[in-house]
C-alpha cells in the first residue's frame, strides 16, 4: 500500500476482504501474535499512538520483544499530567523505546491567546480536534497502518472494534490487539509481568487524557466517566465510529 495524502474514503476491495480475513483468524490470538502479523505485514508503515494508559504501556511492553523498532507516538496537547510524561521517560528506560512526542502548531500559550482562554471549557470538541485529530493526520499520512490500544468494553464507540480493520476517518489500516480484552484481565498482565503504569490509576484516575478534563471516578462509575466529566463528550474521536 502507498500513502495517501488525505483520509481515503473506502479501501479497495482486495484490502477490504485481506483485512476482514486477518481480523477473523487472529480474533482467537495472543497480543502478542496479533503485534507480529502487522508487524511482518506492514513493516516500518506500521505505527502506534500512545496515551500511556495501562493497554498502551503492555503493547509497548510486548513490543519490545516483538518488534521493538516500530514507530510509537504520543499526542502531545500541551495539556497532558506530569505523571503521564514521566512515565513515557520511565518507559524509554525500561524498554529502550523512545516514544515520540507529536505536538501541535501552536503552544498552549499561543493556543489560548488565538481563543481568549482555555478553549476546552467552552469548545472542547475544536480543542480535541486541534490539538489530536489534526496532528494525527498529519502523522498517519506517514504510514500504512497503526495500532491502539482500545478495548470493545470501554464503551459504545469501541464495542463493535475489530481486530484489524479500515479506519475511514484516517484512512489506514487500524489494529487493535486488545480488543477483546477486558480491563481485569490487563490489569492482571501488568501486575504480573511489572509492567510500568501511570500512578494517576492508584488514586482512581481510569482513564487518563488531558489534565483539564480528566478527573477520578468512584467504584460504581462507568470507565470514562472521568473525562469531559458533566458533559455529554466520550470520545476525544480518535476512536469515534464515523
């Protein structure tokens, strides 16, 4: 596959059909086996975003003995916790993976002088969109293909995620090894195999974006509930169906 300069609408039918065969025999396979098939099927097209939250830490941990020279990234909004970027050092010495940091065109700073003040109070669905979206364009124009970190029982944008599939928005290939996992059971993988984490999770931080909207949530609260928390944002729409 080549690269394209904008999202492409559809795949062709060769691809179409190839991806819904993949995603069908590895719905039964490890993490570990699904990092390997895109990893020998895409080579250095194939990419990984990162938030850092626990699924991306165990990819990168699984990737560092399966592919370890594949592309990782982060989506640096200039709003992210401190803990979240010390972590991405703590990764960096652990595993030798230097994940990069893709920043937007303007500094917050600048960002919020351009809007007269924190945008994300009052338009966080442009905020999200100028600050992740357009950035991953720009990266994904780069590659064939990438992974996430997303899981089918998170909510009701990712329940129906395949394994492998067609991301229309980006218009690349988009893998997903842990799809079919549940949270139980990578928490378990990572205290089991001492995988570094965020320590925000410790102090019920589930899920983890940007500082400003994320907050923790109690034991009887849905996974996400912490983020644009009083609102009825869910998705920042990196994973937004659509």
């Amino acid at each position: 596959m080549q690269a394209v300069a904008e999202p492409a609408s559809a795949p062709s039918p060769e691809l179409r059909e190839e991806l819904a065969r993949a995603s069908r025999s590895l719905e039964q396979s490890s993490p570990q086996d699904i990092i390997a098939w895109a990893a020998e099927r895409f080579g250095s097209r194939l990419t990984m975003a990162t938030a850092f939250g626990p699924e991306g830490c165990l990819i990168i941990h699984w990737l560092a003995t399966v592919a370890p020279r594949t592309h990782v990234f982060n989506l640096e909004t200039g709003y992210q916790f401190r803990e979240t970027l010390e972590l991405r050092d703590r990764i960096a010495k652990r595993y030798g993976i230097e994940v990069a940091l893709e920043t937007p065109e303007t500094t917050v700073a600048e960002y919020e002088a351009m809007h007269g003040g924190p945008i994300y109070r009052t338009a966080p669905d442009q905020c999200c969109g100028d600050r992740k979206i357009a950035v991953i364009r720009r990266v994904l124009v780069n590659f064939d293909a990438w992974m996430s970190g997303i899981r089918r029982d998170q909510s009701t944008d990712r329940a129906a995620s395949p394994i492998v599939g067609w991301d229309h928005k980006f218009g690349v290939v988009k893998i997903s090894p842990l799809a079919n996992w549940t949270k139980a059971k990578v928490w378990d993988a990572i205290v089991r195999e001492n995988v570094p984490y965020n320590p925000l999770h410790d102090r019920g931080y589930v899920s983890i974006g940007c500082a400003p909207c994320t907050r923790a949530i109690t034991a009887d609260e849905d996974e996400r509930a912490g983020r644009w928390s009083g609102t009825a944002k869910t998705e920042c729409g990196l994973h937004a169906r659509g």
